[in-house]
C-alpha cells in the first residue's frame, strides 16, 4: 500500500512533461506545415497540366446589394464586390443619314385588248392615248368619241318612250359579275368598278353580249372614310391635279366605256367646284358623265350643263329596300316616269334580287310599249 502510494505520486511528473512534449510536437509540426505553405504561395508554381478548382464566395444576395444605398455598397470590401466591366471608350457619334422612302412600283399598266371581238369594238385604236398608266381614252381625229364608237345606238324611227337601267358593282365578285352577264338582257348598261385586275376581260365579254358599259370613278361620299370607295377616290379638299391624276388612273384601267357614273361620292356631287374639273376633263375625253341619283344635293346637272358632257340623272334608285316587291314597284314607276318625259334611267346594285327582278321585268317592256334603252341612246334625247 505504501509502495503503490509512492509510484504514483513519483509518476505524476513524468506524466506532465509528457503532455508538453506531445504539444510542443504539435506545434512544431503546425508551424512547419505553415511555413510549406506559404513557401509553395511564394516560389512553388501550379503545372499548366494540373486542375485547379475554384470557389466563388459570394457575400450578400443580389437583391441585398441593390437595396443598399452607394455609401454602404462602397463599404463592402474589394473582394467582395464585383470586379467591373473595362471601360468601353464611346463610340463616336455618327451622323443620322436621312432614309429614303422607298420607291414605290408604278401598277403595271392593263394589257390591251383585241381593237374588235367580232363587229364589237373594244379598243379603237383612234380612241386611245397610250400612257405610262395605261390607255386613255380620246377623241379620235376625224371627231369619233368613245360615246359613239362604244355605244349600241336605237333606231332613230323608235320612238317609243326609253326606259335606261344601270347595274353597277360589275367586276369585283367574279360570281356575281357571271351571273349579271347570264341573266341580264343586252339593253342593260353595265358600269364597273375599276379595281379588280381582270376587270378588262368581263367588259369585253359584255361588249360581246350587247352590253353599253360605264366606269365607275370612285368619289368621297357624306362618311367618308367610313365608306371608302378606295385609294384612287376623288376628295374635294384634294385639290385639281391630285383630282385629275386619280381620274386618269380610273380610266385607263380598261376600253371600251361609253362614260362615267359616280361610285358613292354624294359629297363630291355636292361641290360644285371640286365636280367640274373632274366633268370638264370627261367632256375633252368624248365621254358622256351618269349621275346614279344616290347624292341629295347635286350639283351635276348643273356642271354638267355648263361644261357641256352629255349627261344623265337616274329618276331612282330601284333597289334601295332589297326586296322582290319594292323593287317591281320602282320598275313600274320608271316607266310612267318614262310615258311622261319621254325617257327614264333607273339605277341598280348587282344583288341576285335585283338582277332576276330586272330580267322578269324587261321581258314584257316591249308589250308594254316601252323600249329598254342603253344609257347612250337616253343621254343623246336629252342632250
């Protein structure tokens, strides 16, 4: 018992230096690794074979950078922030070049069609004027119009009292252009409207068939642009020459018309004075001038009269209501109207009603002692 006291307490010395010695080993064994370390940072160098791996630290969240104002985002230190782009010296100014706008193709102009298609003429050559938009009509040297040369004129021992009907709307819906032509008899004048490509092809099939034609100008009505006849259509405040340019444009779209009537344009009949360039350049072309009767207030017959164009007025208009009935009722007063003043004009869409009401209706015309007339033969009795 005494023995066992003493080796313990003679250990307990032994015991303390071993445990410094074990940290003093540690210690060497940390500085020593230290300094390897920062002697490989100083002088050792990676080979370019090696792999390198790196850690990107990032500090604060991107939407915490942003909410701080610029004197804390200053404080954050250098490598936490975001290295910045290398300035980009400013690219010197240049100059605005003006754009030209670009150009815009004329419209080809229409192929002209055959002179005559059969004893029908088409396109007198005596008639036209070519143009860069097509051919215009003229009067010939020996003093032939378009009005004569084109017209299907009556008998001048007729003289039972005219009734004139006028479709208009031709053109444009290839269906309803064929049925017109199938079903309307040849004393029914046809007017066109100028837009459609193939216009040319219809109006020489209604040459064949007996058909009077008239061009359709487009003019500004009472809503325009609500209603809007098209880009060539003939404004009062558009001034004469734009006018004339668009009415050139209309009229070289085809041969073979005896006239012009109005596409809508109750406002443009309604001024006088944007109406009578546009009736005076008509009257120098040998073309008589329609006015479809849709304007309340026209000018036209008094234009007309003091331009001198052969000219007519429609009585009515015989379809304003689409029905069967209203129609055959506008057809009778037509020829009362004709009885009384020797020659009337009525005036028409191409609405499948219309064209069936007008074909059942021209049948028994002549039993009734009345003749249906082209718009020709009614403008020359009131010339």
């Amino acid at each position: 018992m005494a023995a066992t006291s003493m080796i313990s307490e003679g250990s307990a010395p032994g015991a303390g230096r071993a445990v410094r010695a074990l940290a003093l080993a540690y210690l060497v064994v940390f500085v020593s690794l230290a300094l390897l370390a920062g002697a490989i940072a100083i002088f050792g160098s990676r080979p370019a074979s090696d792999g390198a791996v790196r850690f990107a630290v990032r500090l604060q969240h991107p939407r915490v950078a942003r909410a701080l104002p610029p004197a804390a985002a200053s404080a954050i230190p250098p490598a936490a922030q975001p290295a910045a782009p290398p300035a980009t010296p400013p690219a010197a100014p240049v100059a605005a070049q003006p754009v030209a706008p670009p150009p815009q193709a004329a419209p080809a102009p229409p192929p002209m069609p055959p002179a005559q298609v059969g004893h029908v003429a088409v396109a007198d050559p005596a008639l036209i004027e070519q143009t860069p938009q097509g051919p215009l009509p003229r009067i010939a040297a020996d003093g032939r119009t378009p009005m004569r040369v084109y017209g299907f004129p009556l008998p001048a021992a007729d003289k039972r009292p005219r009734v004139a009907i006028v479709i208009g709307g031709l053109g444009i819906s290839a269906k309803a252009t064929q049925a017109a032509l199938d079903a309307l008899p040849p004393g029914v004048t046809l007017a066109f409207a100028p837009y459609a490509n193939d216009v040319q092809r219809w109006v020489t099939m209604a040459r064949q068939r007996g058909h009077e034609i008239l061009l359709q100008v487009p003019m500004e009505p009472y809503d325009f642009p609500d209603s809007d006849p098209g880009q060539y259509t003939l404004r009062v405040g558009g001034g004469e020459d734009s006018n004339t340019k668009r009415l050139v444009w209309a009229l070289t779209r085809f041969t073979g018309y005896v006239g012009a009537t109005n596409l809508l344009g109750g406002r443009m009949l309604s001024d006088a004075a944007a109406l009578e360039p546009v009736l005076t350049y008509l009257t120098r072309r040998g073309l008589l001038f329609v006015d479809n009767g849709s304007a309340s207030h026209s000018t036209a017959p008094d234009v007309a009269a003091r331009v001198g164009i052969p000219f007519d007025q429609a009585t009515d208009t015989i379809d304003t209501i689409q029905a069967a009935m209203e129609i055959d009722h506008n057809l009778s007063d037509l020829e009362s109207a004709a009885r009384a003043k020797g020659s009337a004009t009525g005036t028409g869409f191409l609405y499948p009603v219309t064209i069936e009401r007008v074909t059942v209706w021209a049948r028994g015309l002549s039993g009734r002692g009345l003749v249906l007339a082209p718009i020709s033969a009614v403008v020359s009795t009131k010339k």
